[in-house]
C-alpha cells in the first residue's frame, strides 16, 4: 500500500509537484488572460468576484504553492507537495461518500493521452462500488472555437470517461481523443441527459472545462489542474468547483498510477 510519504516521494520524482514542467512565464500569461476575461482561460467559469493578476498570484500561491512575488517572472514553477496531497485526501473523502450512495457519476478529461488512465480506474472503483457512470451524448458533434478556428469533434467515452475526437476519426474507441479546455463538451452531455430524463450525475470527475463548466451549472465537481489553469482554483476559492487537487497534468500517462492507487485506497474503493 503507498503511504503518504511514498506518494510524496513520488510526486517530486515524477515533476508532478516540487518544481514542475510549467513555466512561470505561461502561469503569469494565463493569470493575465483570465484577468482580461478571455474565454479561453475561464473555461466555462463565470466567477463572483473581480479577479486581477495579483489576485490570482495571491490565490495560487495559496493554494499550489507557486512564488507569491509578483517580481518573479520566469523559470520553472513550483507546486508544493503538501497541497497535491491534502488535495488528493479531500478528493478521495469525496468520491468515498458519492460510494456510499451510490451516486450517478460523470467522468471526462481534456487530457486523454495524458489522464484517461487516471479517471478510468477512478471509474471503474466506483462502478464496482454501485455507482452508474453515465455516458450521455455519446456520439454527439461538438463544435469548439479555437485561436485557429473552428474545430469539429465528436463526444466519446472511453472505459467511461468522456472526451473528444476529431470529427475524421477512422478508429473511434482507439486513439486516446484529442487535447482541449473547453465546456462544451461537458454541457452537452448534461443538458442530453436532462432531455433523456434519466439520472444526473451527482459528481462531475475531471479536469479543464469538465470541471469548471459542470461547477459553474451547481454540479459537485472535483479533478486536477496544473498552475497555468487558474479557473478551477477561481471556481474553488468561490464554491463553484468542490476540489482541486494541484499538480502538473502533462507528464507521462503512467506517473499518475501510483495517485490513482492512492485516491482508491483512502476512499476505500476497489482497485
């Protein structure tokens, strides 16, 4: 069984926390887009208060442990292993009580070759708890706007977890899906299961829009965020959003393991 010090061990091995891949350049970037209100970096948020970049300096510092002086403007950021793993306690103490209910569940990435590996155990524990993981909207087009245009997708689960394909995918159910931040995929899957009148998740699992537009609609929400996604601690900070758990999201599919592991223990889930 690894211990909170293993794990600890393992988050600075693997640059998930300690001083990560993401630079503090692209953190300071995005705290300044977000401030600016760009949809790219709310990623679905819509929040209470009046975010500056200081402000949003102050807040990760709080809760990722990156540099609070505004005055540092470059290198490799750093994320404290202590909040990834106070994160990864309150994450599992969730997904525990939604077990005990046996609670409808949605789960989707917008980092499938990265995490689909991570949400699909956390899945399949609570599948075998008693909980339906829901795949509503499958197959359904969406239509992203990026900074190159329009992009069209479909919306796709994998070992029951949602995420997008490009649209002339040949092999759906095969390659991971394709990177991206935004909501939509998230509100089109729960606005069809409201239509369907079947069963509403009752806990939203994910990362980027997933998590951030399913908080924004009242859902119960937990998943991870690197330090240049400010959103989901924004969403945190006001309610919206009930766990983030702080980590570098873009390190190898298998570093993450061992946190799965972990998060199914401590919610005493089966693994």
């Amino acid at each position: 069984m690894l211990t909170s010090d293993g794990l600890r061990a393992h988050l600075l091995a693997a640059r998930l926390a300690g001083m990560v891949g993401t630079t503090r350049e692209e953190s300071l970037r995005s705290y300044r887009l977000f401030a600016a209100g760009d949809p790219r970096l709310l990623i679905g948020l819509a929040p209470e208060g009046v975010w500056g970049e200081r402000d949003l300096i102050t807040l990760m510092a709080d809760r990722c442990g990156v540099s609070a002086d505004p005055r540092h403007t470059f290198g490799h950021d750093v994320i404290d292993p202590g909040r990834t793993l106070a994160a990864l306690d309150a994450c599992a103490e969730r997904l525990a009580a939604a077990a005990r209910r046996r609670a409808p569940v949605l789960l989707g990435t917008g980092h499938p070759h990265r995490l689909l590996g991570f949400y699909a155990a956390l899945a399949d524990g609570l599948s075998s708890a008693g909980c339906a993981v829901l795949t509503p909207a499958q197959g359904r087009r969406v239509d992203i706007t990026t900074r190159f245009g329009l992009r069209t997708c479909n919306l796709d689960y994998v070992r029951g977890v949602g995420l997008v394909r490009g649209a002339t995918s040949q092999r759906p159910g095969c390659e991971p899906g394709a990177h991206t931040h935004s909501p939509l995929p998230v509100r089109i899957a729960l606005a069809a299961a409201a239509d369907a009148g079947g069963p509403l998740p009752e806990m939203v699992i994910g990362d980027h829009g997933w998590v951030c537009g399913a908080g924004q609609l009242g859902f119960e929400t937990v998943g991870l965020a690197d330090v240049n996604d400010p959103a989901p601690f924004v969403g945190e900070a006001e309610g919206a959003v009930s766990v983030v758990v702080p980590l570098d999201d873009g390190v190898r599919s298998d570093y993450y393991l061992p946190l799965t592991r972990y998060v199914l223990n401590r919610a005493c889930l089966s693994q």
